[in-house]
C-alpha cells in the first residue's frame, strides 16, 4: 500500500526558506510524477508544482515558480519542496501527492494518494 | 491560467437527497476534469476523472458529467458520510487549478 509522509518546520520566519521532504513508501519513486499542493486555512487548493525521478523534468505554477524549488532523491524515495521568501501569505497545509499517471490522459494528472498534509506557519 | 467556478460555494441537504454541485472552466478543457471530496482534517480524496470516469472504490452514487467548460457532480442518494467540502481541479493545463469549493452540509 502506497504512503505518503511529509516531514519538516511547522513555523518558519518571514524572508526565509520553507523547505519539507515528502517521503514515499509501498512504492517506486520512479515509476510516477509526483506534486506538491498547497491549502490556506478555510481556502481552496493550489498547485505548487511536480517532478519526475528523470533529472530536470519538473514543471512549476508561474505564480510560484521563481522562488519554487522541487526535487527528487530517488536513493532515499523522498521528494522535497524548497520555497524562498517565505511570507504570511505562504501559511497553509502543505500535501505532497502521487499522480496517477498511466496510459489515461484523462486520469493522468488526477491525485490518488495524499500525504496527511503538514501545517507550515509563517511568522517571526 | 485556466479558472475554475464552482456553485454553489455550499449547499443543505438531507440524507436521501439528490444533490448536484456545478464547475464551469474558463475555457474548453474537454473531459480534463477532475472531482475531490475532502473530510474535515483530510486530505482529498479522488472521487471522478475525466469528467466521467469514477475512481475505484468510490460508491456507484456518485457521478459526474459534462465537457467543454460545464460539468457536474451529482450524488444520487446523499449518505451521513457524505458530508464534506467538494473541489473540481482541471488537468487539461498547466498550472493545474481548483475550484474554491462547493460544501454540503447538513439540513
């Protein structure tokens, strides 16, 4: 059975950087691509960005991108998500999730499995 | 990037009802829709893709339809787990996006 685990600072400071591991369990870390997704408190879900284990493919949301860094370490079958100045805005539930992937185009970029989400809190 | 509009933003219902909750995209996605229900404290689960297609073990009284920019979720005979937030994200595009939610609560 697929797990998904996300891990790292529940408060971090305005200007810095937000960096969580996802780590993935049940599964190969290479045989999907994998996302990162965001949800404020009492509000919508927004996409961060995915990656795949091929060195280089990852695809990120504009509004995110020049401060958005994912990554995956297939040796340790985690992925990480690095965020750079950080701000109140960035408070949120921070999900790391599998794509569905396959030969569905439909289903493709659907997220089956979710981590439980970890709470990332912005503020000095 | 592509909006999603969900209506309404929440909804009464009784256990029974027929209930049915509407994504209109800004643009043709054809059938790149996607339908989450997310529990209180959870993450989403996946309940529909391509706009149609129910996700395996998802009880057979949820259903979705449409293409183009309309679609619906509907379930047909509402049930005490059933009440939650819903979401219909787009994948036809990048930057993936979500509706703001439709919730359905009870009566």
């Amino acid at each position: 059975q697929v797990q998904l685990q996300e891990s790292g600072p529940g408060l971090v400071k305005p200007s810095e950087t937000l960096s969580l591991t996802c780590s993935v369990s049940g599964d190969s870390i290479r045989s999907y691509y994998w996302s990162w997704i965001r949800q404020p408190p009492g509000k919508t879900l927004e996409w961060i960005g995915y990656t795949y284990y091929s060195g280089g493919n990852t695809n990120y949301n504009p509004s995110l991108k020049s401060r958005v860094t994912i990554s995956v370490d297939t040796s340790k079958t985690q992925f990480s998500l690095r965020l750079s100045s950080v701000s109140a805005a960035d408070t949120a539930i921070y999900y790391c999730a599998r794509h569905v992937g396959g030969t569905n185009g439909y289903a493709r970029d659907a997220f089956d499995i979710w981590g439980q989400g970890t709470m990332v809190t912005v503020s000095s | 990037d592509i909006q999603m509009t969900q209506s309404p933003s929440s909804l009464s219902a009784s256990v029974g009802d027929r209930v049915t909750i509407t994504c209109r995209a800004s643009q043709n996605i054809g059938k790149y829709l996607i339908w989450y229900q997310q529990k209180p404290g959870k993450a989403p689960k996946l309940l529909i893709y391509g706009a149609s297609s129910l996700q395996s073990g998802v009880p057979s009284r949820f259903s979705g339809s449409g293409s183009g920019t309309d679609f619906t979720l509907t379930i047909s005979s509402l049930q005490p787990e059933d009440f939650a937030p819903y979401y219909c994200q787009q994948s036809y595009s990048t930057p993936f996006t979500f509706g703001g939610g439709t919730t359905v609560e009870i009566k």
